[in-house]
C-alpha cells in the first residue's frame, strides 16, 4: 500500500508538486476519490448543499458532520482526511472550538480540521491540542450574510492587504495549509508567495500551491448555473438519469429481471408451484 500522506507531507508540498484536494460525503465517494490518488479528501461543509439540499453551508450541525466525516474516513486509505468545522461549532468560544475540533479527531476519525477565517485563537488552542488545522480565508461561505453574498474578495490594495496580513497571521498560528477561495488570481499569487505553507485554491487562480473542487460540481451532479471556477470533469446527471431510466424501462416491459438474474427453482418447488397457479 502507498504511504499515508499526513498533514506535514502537505505542508512540505509547498513550492513543490501541486497539491490536489477534492470533496467526499460518504464512504464510496471517499474511497473513490482516494484511489483516484488524490491528496486530501476533505469532509467540506459543502455537503450542506451537495448532498442534504439546504440553502447553504450556515445549514449543517456538528452531529452531521460527524456522520459524513466517519462514512468517509471508513472509505480512504491513503489520502488526509480533512474534516470541516461547521458554523457555530468555533466561533462561539476557543473552548469550544478545541471540544468541537477534538469530536471531529476523536469520534470522526479526521486527521486534520478545516476552519474559516481569521480566527488565531482558536487555531492556536486547536494546535496546541495536537490537531493540525488547515486554513481559509477570502470569500468564507459561513460569513454570507456579512459579506452581502458569494462575491469575490481582496478586489481593492486596502483588502488585499488586510488578507495577506490575515493569512501571515495564520501561518504564524500554526496552520499546516491554507484554502484561498473567492479572491484575485494576483492576490493569491502574493499571498502564495509570502506564507511558508502551502495555498489551496478555489476561485483563486493558478498560482496557489493546490486547488480544491467539491466533488459533486465536478462530476456534474450539482444543479446549475455554477461557479465560474467550476470545471465539470463528467455529466454523471445525465448518466443517472439514463441509468434509471434504462431499469425502469425493463421493469415495466417486463424484461427485467432476465432468468439469468433469477435464482434457480428447484424442480420438485416447480412442479408444485405449477400446480397452485
Ligand atoms: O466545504 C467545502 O467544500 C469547502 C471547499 C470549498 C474548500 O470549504
């Protein structure tokens, strides 16, 4: 079997090969992406929507992710497993935050937490703990209300400055990576450039040290329209639907099942099965 990779093997990535990461929910799909060999799977709060159809990501509990992060953790073999914090289980208290981020390690089976924003005192306290804590910062989809939206963010020098300063902050912190989503592909190249760990892109252009997708957009399993930075790898929509569409066909044409899907009658069972019909 392949070596484990583990959060200092990413962190030690930095500058050299790319860092891919991909989304999973469940068991098949985190074995599937795992033996597509993948780096990171992460148990992103996405799932909120790609796969318990809630509005957004403000949407998901503790328990939930939970859930999500063990069926996926019993599915990967080799790559890290990242499990998202999700809204409400850090930002209340750094007490808090080191309970919730010790649930998703203890009874998940994570191997590391991802945390949006530019919350040090919690990621320092999670560190300290001996859970390594990946970053994110930009467009942080838990923040929505206060940003007014999904809107692309670092657009001005003054913000772009206030994000590489948060992002050093973090790096300081202890963060292991650092998701950038939503900003300027020049903004992600400075801030690429001047934080020591690796960058993980979405939304952010080329020059981060990884990029992410989440699973279900890039298998076109997510309804559109969607992100401009979403490449759709497959149309398994499409293929799900014909699928289905293809059984219930043969269901109702009667030529499912065929005898060859049907389990042998013993000939004494036939012969009187014969005779009571
Ligand atoms: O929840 C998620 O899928 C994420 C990625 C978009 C980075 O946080």
């Amino acid at each position: 079997m392949e070596e484990k990779v583990t959060a200092s093997a990413i962190a030690n990535r930095k500058g050299k090969e790319k860092i891919v990461m991909v989304t999973a929910t469940d068991e098949p799909s985190g074995r599937l992406v795992d033996q597509a060999g993948v780096d990171v799977v992460l148990v992103g709060d996405s799932l909120a929507m790609a796969v318990l159809g809630r509005p957004n990501t403000l949407a998901v509990t503790m328990e939930e992710m939970l859930h999500h992060i063990r069926a996926v953790v019993s599915g990967v073999r080799r790559a890290l497993v990242v499990g998202d914090m999700p809204f409400g289980s850090f930002q209340v208290s750094v007490a808090e935050a080191v309970r919730n981020a010790c649930r998703l390690v203890g009874e998940g089976g994570a191997e590391a937490v991802k945390l949006e924003g530019p919350r040090i005192a919690a990621i320092k306290a999670i560190v300290a703990c001996g859970i390594p804590v990946m970053g994110h910062l930009g467009l942080t989809p838990q923040s929505l209300h206060l940003l007014g939206g999904y809107r692309v963010q670092g657009k001005t020098v003054e913000s772009a400055r206030g994000l590489l300063e948060q992002a050093q902050k973090l790096e300081a912190a202890g963060v292991f990576a650092l998701v950038l989503e939503g900003i300027p592909p020049s903004l992600a190249k400075v801030i690429t450039a001047k934080v020591g760990v690796p960058t993980i892109g979405i939304g952010a252009g080329p020059h981060c040290d990884g990029q992410v997708l989440v699973l279900a957009d890039l298998l076109g399993l997510s309804p559109g329209p969607v992100p401009r930075f979403v490449r759709r790898y497959a149309s398994l929509d499409t293929v799900i639907r014909q699928a289905v569409a293809a059984f219930a066909g043969d269901v109702r044409s009667g030529s499912f099942p065929a005898p060859e899907e049907c389990y042998p009658d013993p000939p004494e069972l036939s012969a009187w099965a014969q005779g009571e019909v």
